[in-house]
C-alpha cells in the first residue's frame, strides 16, 4: 500500500487559494484526495493563475477568517473530513504591524483563526480520527525586525500545535505543524522582486535556492500520512537550511 494515496480521503486548506496552501492542496488532489479550499475572493474564478492559484479540480468557498463568526458560519465542505491543513497568513509591510491595525489584522488571521478553525472542524476530526497541519514559518522561531506581528503569530502558531498535539492525541487526532522558510509566493514578493535582497537571501540558505509550494507539499503529505502516525505536536522546519 503506498503511505501517501490519500484515495477516498478529505482534505480542507484553509489558505488553499494560493502560494504554500495552493501547492499543498493539489499535493492532495494529485494524490487521490477530495480536496476542498477556503480563500478570501468571492469566488474561484476571481483568482489569477499569474499570482500562483490554480483552482482547477478544488472544491472553493469565501471565508474571511479574520473574522470568528464568518468561521463558524461558513458551511462544511464534506460530510466528514479526514484532513485540515491551516495555511491562512497574512503580512504588513512598511512597519505596519507595529501599530493598532496591523497588528490586529495579523494576529487575528495568523494565529486567532487557527483555534477557531480547529475549534470547528474538532467534530468531524474526532469521527474520522484526522489530523490537522498548521502552517508556521521560520520567523516563528526567531526576531522579525520589521514585523512583530508576524513573528509573534508564528511562534504562537508554533506554540499551538505543540498544546494541541499533547491535548488532542488521546482522542485520536493528529496536530503537527510545517514551518516554511523562504517560499516563492506572493507574500514573499518584497524580497522575490529585489534582486538585492533575493540575492542575499540565496546567501543564507544552504540549499541555494528558494523554497517552493510544491516542497511544502511533500511536507504536508508526510504529516498527514500513516508515515507520520506517531508524530504529534511537532513542527517540521522545511527551509533549505536557512535557520541553521
């Protein structure tokens, strides 16, 4: 039996309209999955396949979820659902995040919305003995000089899925956590579309070059798969190196 055909299995990404939870999605998709995406614009059709979505065969509903009621009020997209990968995010730049609005905006899509999706689909999970996938990142692990919000979220995501992990395995449900570094995507475009900056960041990675959704793809699967069976409560850095 291969590990990883997730044939007859369901599979929510929150953020799945594009960048890391894009590639994630259709990891599963390609992989035999039903597969299901939450994204911010009214509908699929609204997303360019130039800024890196490809809705093609996913399953889309609108969900703001910066907003905890338009969580809880947003339908179920499957009778019962096996996997729930969370790769909402959000960032901003020029020193935003250090006043009022842009913190809140950050926090509540980074890290508030991650326990109120779980909270959410708990049910369903406990059915189906699932397991969830937060997507962090790096910066989680460390200072962010220009973005406190960010930083903070992820090492709250970070922090979440640890407590989650120890709190939810006895009832059968996985948590486990994916920690991208740098990631050709559009939230990383300040550095992507700055030959300066991009080429000191390739400095610092190992692996020389960037990451890509379908990377953090593979990562995905892993943790989801009978592979990953006694995984809980880990974040598993994929980042060519860079926090090293």
């Amino acid at each position: 039996m291969n590990d990883t055909d997730f044939t007859g299995k369901t599979v929510l990404v929150v953020g799945g309209s594009s960048g890391i939870g894009n590639g994630i999605a259709h990891g599963f998709r390609e992989r035999g999955a039903r597969v299901h995406v939450w994204g911010t614009r009214a509908k699929a059709s609204d997303y360019d396949p130039a800024d890196g979505s490809d809705l093609t065969g996913l399953g889309y509903d609108c969900v703001d979820v910066g907003d905890p009621d338009a969580i809880e009020a947003a339908p179920l997209p499957f009778d019962t659902l096996d996997v729930l990968v969370l790769s909402q995010g959000t960032v901003v730049y020029g020193r935003g995040e250090f006043e009022r609005e842009g913190w809140d905006k950050v926090v509540a899509v980074n890290l508030d919305s991650l326990m109120h999706c779980c909270r959410k689909f708990r049910p369903q999970l406990l059915l189906s003995q699932g397991s969830i996938t937060i997507v962090s990142s790096i910066s989680g692990l460390g200072a962010n000089r220009g973005n406190p919000a960010y930083a903070a979220s992820k090492a709250g995501a970070i922090s979440l899925t640890r407590t989650l992990g120890q709190a939810w395995a006895p009832d059968g449900i996985r948590v486990n956590g994916l920690a991208p570094g740098l990631v050709d995507t559009k939230l990383t475009k300040v550095t992507t579309e700055n030959p300066k900056r991009l080429a000191g960041a390739l400095r610092s990675i190992p692996a020389g070059r960037m990451g890509t959704p379908a990377d953090m793809a593979g990562v995905a699967l892993f943790l989801a798969s009978p592979l990953a069976s006694y995984v809980n409560g880990q974040t598993l850095v994929a980042d060519g190196g860079l926090s090293l």
